[in-house]
C-alpha cells in the first residue's frame, strides 16, 4: 500500500510581530522552528526568518501543511476529549492571515503524489483580510477542453 506524500511551502511575507505568530501557532500545538535549527527536520511547520533586511519570513510543511482541526490539535498534545482545543482558526491559511502586515499576501503551495498515480497540487492566496484566492493543478483539465472540440476526449493523467 502506497502512502500519499506533500510538500509544502509559502512565498516571503511580512507579518506584525513573529514571535506573536508563533506564541499563536504553539496553542495548536505546531511549534515552528528556525529553517537552519536542527530541531526544523520531521517539524509539521518550519519558519525561515533569516531575511533581516526585508523582514519577510516562509514557512515550508515536509508533510504538508499541518491541520488545525479539533483532532489534529489533540493528537499534537496528546489530549483526551475532556480537554478543549483552540479553536479561533479553522486554518492554517486563516492563521497566518490574522498576522500578516497590511498589504502583504501569503501565497500557499502544496503538492502531493502517491507514488506516480497520483499527483496533486493546490495554491492559496491570502490577504490580512482574509480574503484569498485558490487553483488546483486538476483545473488544468477543464481549461483545456477549451483548447478542443467538445466531442474530444481529454483524459486525466491518474487514469
């Protein structure tokens, strides 16, 4: 049995404060080291703050983007159901959105296989009104059936 891998990463943006973001991140149980620290192998969420200059930080997920819903944050603290979990952000996205400088937009990649079956891809855009915009890679099937006849058949690549 094949088992699905992602990987995942943002552009560089500015947020208010770092720290506050990830005080923030800590009470879902995602602890985001630094990009050269050597607790950053196997984390759920690595943060790269190195650019002084700009003040832009990125985040990068080795397993995807880790979930923020009620049972991931419990298996994260190891919580039984008596103990009640965060629950301010349905996402990671939405998170990241209540942060981010005025201006500044988060971009959120991820792309995922299993085995060679498989392949996934997702981009979410994100403002600090939380506003965002998103495309998966299985658009691409309906754009081009604009670039053929109707009666052409396009067949998607997990077939």
């Amino acid at each position: 049995m094949s088992t699905f891998e992602a990987t995942a990463r943002t552009n560089h943006f500015r947020v208010r404060d770092v720290a506050a973001l990830r005080a923030e991140l800590a009470t879902y149980g995602i602890h985001a080291p630094n990009l050269l620290d050597h607790r950053a192998h196997g984390a759920a969420l690595v943060l790269d703050d190195r650019d002084v200059v700009t003040g832009t930080i990125a985040l990068f997920g080795d397993m995807g983007w880790p979930s923020l819903d009620e049972d991931a944050v419990r298996e994260r603290f190891d919580w039984d159901e008596s103990i009640s979990v965060p629950d301010q952000h349905q996402t990671l996205v939405e998170l990241i959105a209540s942060h981010l400088e005025a201006g500044q937009v988060a971009i959120f990649l991820e792309v995922g296989h299993e085995k060679m079956r498989f392949l996934s891809g997702s981009a979410v855009a994100v403002n600090a009104s939380g506003e965002t915009r998103s495309i998966e890679l299985e658009d691409i099937y309906g754009l081009a059936s604009e670039l053929t006849s109707p009666e052409q058949v396009i067949t998607p690549a997990h077939v």
